[in-house]
C-alpha cells in the first residue's frame, strides 16, 4: 500500500499533460463544429466575453497550459476560429 502511494502520484505527473492534451483537442474540435453549425463572428465575441467575465488571461504561460489547462488558451481558440 505505501508502494503505491508513492508510485501514484509519479504516475499522475506524466499522466496529467496527456489527459490535458486530449481534453485541449477535444475543446478545438467542438469549436470547429460550433463554427461549422453558427456565425463565427459571433462565436468569437461570446468565447472574448466569457474569459473577460470570468477574468481569465488571454495569454497564459505555454509551460503552465500544457500541465494544467483542460481548454485551450483564448488567443489558440480565437485563432482557430478564425482560420476555419
């Protein structure tokens, strides 16, 4: 039992990057249908006003996203958006 109370929370650190990855991919991809579905434009002001509501930064450190973030950055989002 102290064995693996040791080894999880190793484990956890290489896992978690990974499963913020896949969540950060999957969030592109529902933004890629939303855009497909309405008007982009819109999309974009709505996804603006939710991270200024919730005053969230638009320009995180790159280090800290890919450990911890389950959604991409704004700026990532926005940008996606507007090249589809």
């Amino acid at each position: 039992l102290l064995l693996f109370m040791l080894a999880v929370p190793v484990f956890g650190f290489f896992v978690t990057p990974l499963s913020a990855r896949l969540s950060r991919k999957h969030e592109f991809e529902a933004d890629a249908y939303a855009v497909a579905q309405t008007n982009g434009a819109d999309l974009s002001a709505a996804l603006l006003k939710l991270y200024n509501d919730n005053a969230s930064t638009l320009t995180p450190d790159p280090v800290f996203v890919q450990f911890y973030y389950s959604h991409p950055p704004a700026s990532e989002r926005l940008a996606r958006m507007a090249g589809t």
